[in-house]
C-alpha cells in the first residue's frame, strides 16, 4: 500500500513534471508557432499587395487609353464643345 509520504512524493513529482512540461510548450513551442503564423501572414499580405499593384498597372493602362470624350463618359458626364459637363 502507498504511504502518505509516498503519495505525497508522487504528487508533487507529477506537479512538478507538469511545470516542467507547461514551461517547455510556452517557452519554445508556441513561440516557434507564432511565429510561423506571423511569416504565412506576412506572405498573405505581400502577395494581395502585388496583386493590387498589378490590378492598379492595368487599370492605368485602360485609362490612357481612353480619349477625353471618353473618360467624361465614364464619369457619367457628357462631353460637349471639347468641355466635360
């Protein structure tokens, strides 16, 4: 039969063990964790930012092409005299 002595000594060793385990996680497993949640999120937002950049590119090319009469009209102007009103 277990002694109360040795109960004693089981459960501060499973104390213990459980301190020692809880700080390894937070000391270096969910910093690793965090971390490489940080860099895919970093990723994310470099890319959608390229993205924009190319979208915007294109949207610029697509206006300069446009004549004057023709951006007025965009615009939901009407284009009278060589005047956009």
């Amino acid at each position: 039969m277990i002694t109360l002595i040795n109960a004693l000594k089981l459960t501060a060793g499973a104390i213990l063990g459980g301190v020692v385990v809880y700080s390894y996680v937070q000391a270096f497993t969910l910093p690793a964790a965090r971390e490489a949640e940080r860099q895919a999120i970093r990723a994310e937002t470099l890319e959608r930012a390229i993205d924009l950049v190319q979208e915007r590119s294109r949207t610029n090319a697509d206006v300069q092409r446009l004549s004057d009469s023709d951006i007025c009209i965009e615009l939901g102007g009407l284009f009278r005299d060589g005047v956009c009103v």
